[in-house]
C-alpha cells in the first residue's frame, strides 16, 4: 500500500508553480535591487563628468576676477547638478607654462577642505597635463564625489573623481583675487 503513494506523490505536479516561485522570487528580487543600486551609481558617475565638464567651460568664459567666493558658489552648483549628494568637493587650478617649458600654478582653490594646490605638488599629476605651447595656460577643475549605494548587493562606497582641463576662452587667463567678490 505505500508504494503506490509514494509513487503518486512523485508524480503529482499540483504544487510546481508555487515551489518554483519560492526559489525563483529572491533572485528575480535581488538582480531588480542590483540593478536598480547599479544604474543609480552610473547616474551619479555619468552626472559627476557632465557636471564638472560644464563648471570648467563657465570658469574658461570668465574674463572678469573671480574671487574665492565664487569658486564656492560653483562648488554649490556642482553640487546642486548632481543632486541629492553630500561629500562633493571640488579644486580649480590655473597651470602656466613658462619659457623653460616647466609648468607652473598661478592659482588654486579648494572647497570642502581640499588643499590649493602649488607648483611643488605639479609633479604628482604633470603626466596627465597636455603638452601646452610657452605662455599658454590651462584651468584644472577636480571633482570629488563620494557616493554610497543605496542597497548593499556588492557594490562598496566609491569616490568618483573627475579631471577635466580646459583653455580660458577669452583672455589668456582667468584673472583670480583671493577673499570675496566686492559689492558694486
């Protein structure tokens, strides 16, 4: 008498949607979560560049001084395109490159605590410099953007860093005075 339940109970399918759906499920839940902490974190990557990229063009257009006031006020905006994160600091420097085809830092501002950066610390990134002819100058905006997922699905805190070099457009420089923009 037991063999034939036994042999009934290997053969009844009734209950195969359900037990499927029980292994199923998780997974199905686990690649939506992964993929949703994934495409959130190329946003933010892919932002963080376009943002930088477009704070280095306004400070390449500036022919007026600009002051340390305003490369905060950049900052916020670099923060505000990004939107929604906290940990966003930035740096601009302006490089020169003189006669002897050495590269100098006629200025640099930080936000966030970042350090201004002198001609001393030039070596630790003159490989990333693009050949530049004497006298010409350049302006370096760094990013520096913490991000941290909203899900843990393998995906650890990242920095994501942008350098983007750009030429002032139109004057030979972009004329800098340290302390606040006067008002007129």
């Amino acid at each position: 008498m037991r063999l034939p339940s036994l042999k009934r109970f290997w053969t009844d399918l009734s209950g195969g949607v359900a037990f499927e759906t029980v292994i199923i499920f998780p997974i199905l839940t686990w690649a939506w979560i992964g993929s949703f902490a994934f495409f959130d974190a190329y946003r933010v990557y892919n932002t963080s560049v376009k943002a930088t990229f477009t704070v280095a063009d306004l400070l390449a257009r500036q022919d007026e001084w600009i002051y340390d006031s305003d490369i905060a006020g950049y900052g916020n905006m670099l923060g505000a395109m990004i939107r929604d994160h906290d940990g966003i600091t930035m740096r601009v420097t302006q490089i020169f490159r003189d006669t002897d085809g050495n590269y100098q830092v006629d200025w640099s501002e930080g936000t966030g605590g970042l350090f201004d950066y002198t001609t001393a610390n030039i070596a630790t990134f003159e490989d990333q410099l693009p050949d530049m002819a004497t006298g010409e100058r350049v302006i370096l905006v760094e990013s520096f953007i913490e991000y941290e997922p909203a899900f843990n699905v393998g995906l650890n805190d990242l920095t994501f860093e942008n350098f983007t070099l750009t030429r002032p457009r139109y004057a030979n420089q972009v004329p800098y005075r340290e302390g606040v923009r006067p008002t007129t």
